[in-house]
C-alpha cells in the first residue's frame, strides 16, 4: 500500500493515538522512519489493556504494523514490550516467523518506559534530542490499541469508534472493556460491579498522569482507565493540590537533595531539565539565571520527581508544568537545548514498578482486570468535539438527524491537523454545542 493512501485511510477513520495526546495518526506517518516501534510497555500502574489487547489480537496488530511499515519503507519493526507481560510475549513470537523485520526489544519493568523517548532509547540506543520527536531520529512509535484501530481501518474503512478501558482502583470486580465512545465514566464503574467504598472520586488516566473527572465525564479516543480512588488518597490529594500552597511548600521545605534530578527519565538521557534548579530558582525568587524557568520546556509531566522522588512530598513536576503554560501563554519561544550524554548511572537509577505501586499506595488495588469483549449497548453518548490534538472537529449534522453507528458526525478541516468523529452507537442526535454531540436512542 502506498504511503498516501494508507494515509487517506486513517484520516477519513478518525484513527488517533489511543491514549497521551491523542496525536492524529495520518500525521504521524512519515518516510523518514526507518523503524516503527510498537510501544506496549504500558507503564502506568494497574493499566492493563495494552498487553490484554496485544495477547488476543496478536495477528492483527502485527499485520498491521506489517503494513505500515512497508507503506514508510522502514527497516525494521520493533514489538517493546516488558519480560513480565509473560501472555503478550508468547502470543508475539508465536506470530513472528510470519512476518519479516519483526523483532522483540525488553523493556525494563521501570516507570517510565512507556515515554516514547525512552522507550526509542531502550529498544534502538538511539537518543531523541530535548524537544525533539522520535521521527527526528528515524523512529515512529504507536501503541498497541493504535495499531488495532489501524488494522480495523484497513478492515473496509472501519472508523474508531470504540475504546478499550481498564476499570480499577476501588472497584468490585476489576475489568478491561471495549466501550463505545462516548459513555459516561459512571457507567464503567457500575459494569465494574460498583464501587468498594462509600466516600470516592475518579481519575481518568493512570495514576502518574491521569487526571481528576466527573462520573458524567465520557469516554474519549484517549481514555485508557477510570480509576476509581478514596477521597483522602494521596494522589487524589496531588490532584487537588493548590500551586500557591506548594510553591510556599517548596519555598520552607526543599532541602535541594537532587532526588527530583537524579532520578528524572529525560535529565538521565542529556536531556536539560533540572527539577531540583527549577525548585531553588522559583522557590528564592531568581532572576538572574532564567535557564531553569525555560528548560520546563523540556519536562516530559511523568510526575515521577513529585509522586516518588521527593522525600519532602513536594510537586516539582505541578510546577514546571504550571510554569512552562505560562511561557507558552507568553510566547516565549523553546530554548536552543544542550544536549549531554547519556548519565552513565542511568541503569542503576529505573524506578522499579513494585516500588512505585508501594509508594503510591496501590498495592491493594494491584489485581488483574481480565478482558472482557462483550458487547456494551448504552442508550446515549456525548462525543467530544475535541480528542485529539488539532483543530476540534466541526459537525456535520443537525439536531433531529437520524445516524447509524460508524457514521461520521463531525468533520476536521482538511487543511488543518485534526480528526474526525464517527456515530458510536445508533441514534438520534438530540444535542450540538462547540464542544460535544449528544446521541440517543
């Protein structure tokens, strides 16, 4: 298949990436690449649909990902994946006599080895420059639920419509489902068998990155779990964290112990960010040295310098984000980065995914979610507007009109990057506003 068709192909399914920002796929094709890495290191803590995903639908992620590769005419493909996700593993190399260029690359079982920087690093040696992208070194990276909904694309043009989502946390029965899109996240709890505890919130995402929702919230191309936490919680207490408040925190409590630095992904790959510079600069009010304000550009947000490194309880990470959004609502431009190497004591600086899952205090959410693929019937969605990065997609029907499932019902502009949206269920479209349609049936 050529380069532009495949492409044509993925734009009219509104295919994206399946989870972080939700980067239009079309886009992300490129002829540069030499290699395509398929990311299922799946590193957030109790997520467990990549691997699931990966294991009962081997054959069609690697053709796939077969596919893909010719149309770029890259070298090689690369399955990243962890020693212990033992199912995915064997289902992968049961397959892989069946295609050419396939190979498996181990990831170490540390977080954050799902960053698609680091993940390049671990299974190519190849280093990404600080702001730069994977392509920049010859590398694309989907991840496994992305190159499923490449595959059904392929399968006579079948749009994204719905989402594999691990339901865990504080819930009765832990489980992996596929969702139409557009569902409400208080729907997933009660096919979860409800919640285990009274007094409760929930978290979109993992719980490094995802963040706080409500139960009327719905499901997007990007929503990978719904984690269902106890209002006291540590990081539901992160998530509610003031930014004044902390940064008076930082201000009387860091000690400048380097823990945030030393053991941040991208500061051990070169990579110019320095949590622990940022901290004392902000913290005493320096002006005279700006390098640590705009080298939050290069903060990747893993949350692992605030949720496990310090010692103090601190929020590095919640403020350099804070911060890097006021550089960019000012327009201050990217520094020019100083890449160095490689820190020779990166390997003996992984974070374990068991010490994390203690530190968070998950241990006793950490149980499997099985793979359920039955069929979920909802009598309503709201399909966002906007779950994607780009332009927001931009109806293409009225109240009142009758559309069938797989339809599209909002259109991007196709001299912008953007994606478009498809009917999740059958129905009738009884709401549009600028930011979702409403259907039901």
């Amino acid at each position: 298949m050529k380069l532009d068709e495949l492409k044509n192909i993925l734009h009219d399914c509104g295919v994206v990436g399946a989870g972080g920002a939700g980067f239009p796929s079309y886009a992300k094709l490129d002829a540069r690449a030499d290699t395509i890495i398929l990311n299922c290191a799946e590193c957030e803590p109790l997520l467990r649909l990549h691997r699931q995903v990966l294991e009962h639908h081997t054959r069609e992620i690697l053709t796939a990902l077969q596919i893909v590769s010719e149309a770029v005419e890259a070298n090689q493909v690369i399955i990243a994946v962890k020693p212990n996700y033992n199912k995915a593993v064997e289902a992968v190399e049961s397959q892989l006599p069946d295609f050419d260029n396939m190979r498996i690359g181990l990831l170490p079982n540390a977080y954050p080895a799902g960053d698609e920087v680091v993940t390049t690093y671990e299974v190519t040696g190849r280093v990404v420059p600080a702001g730069e992208l994977p392509i920049s070194v010859g590398v694309t990276v989907f991840n496994v639920e992305t190159m499923l909904n490449i595959w059904f694309a392929l399968q006579g043009g079948k749009p994204v419509v719905d989402k594999y989502i691990t339901i865990a946390g504080a819930v009765r029965n832990p489980v992996t489902l596929k969702v139409p899109l557009g569902i409400e996240a208080s729907k997933l709890v009660t096919l979860a068998g409800g919640a285990s505890i009274g007094d409760f919130v929930l978290i979109g995402g993992g719980p490094m990155t995802g963040g706080l929702i409500h139960p009327s919230d719905p499901v997007t191309k990007t929503t990978n779990a719904i984690l269902v936490m106890p209002q006291d919680h540590l990081i539901v207490k992160k998530r509610k964290s003031n930014p004044a408040l902390e940064m008076k925190r930082a201000m009387s409590a860091c000690c400048q112990c380097r823990m945030c630095t030393d053991l941040c992904p991208r500061y051990l790959l070169g990579h110019p960010i320095e949590p622990h510079s940022f901290m004392r600069s902000a913290s005493n009010g320096v002006t005279n040295n700006m390098e640590p304000y705009r080298n939050t550009y290069f903060c990747s947000a893993c949350g692992l310098c605030e949720m496990y490194s310090c010692f103090q309880g601190l929020s590095p990470r919640s403020l350099m984000v804070n911060f890097k959004s006021e550089l960019r609502d000012h327009q201050v431009p990217m520094p020019e980065a100083d890449q160095k190497p490689v820190n020779s004591q990166r390997s003996g600086r992984y974070v374990p995914m068991s010490r994390l899952i203690a530190r968070l205090g998950l241990s006793q959410y950490n149980n499997p979610a099985p793979l359920l693929e039955d069929e979920i019937t909802v009598s309503r969605v709201r399909l966002m507007l906007s779950q994607h990065v780009g332009a927001p997609a931009v109806p293409v029907v009225k109240i009142g009109d009758v559309v069938a499932r797989g339809q599209l019902v909002a259109a991007c502009d196709p001299s912008r990057l953007g994606a478009g949206i498809h009917a999740s269920i059958s129905g009738k479209v009884h709401g549009i506003t600028n930011r979702y349609i409403l259907i039901g049936n």
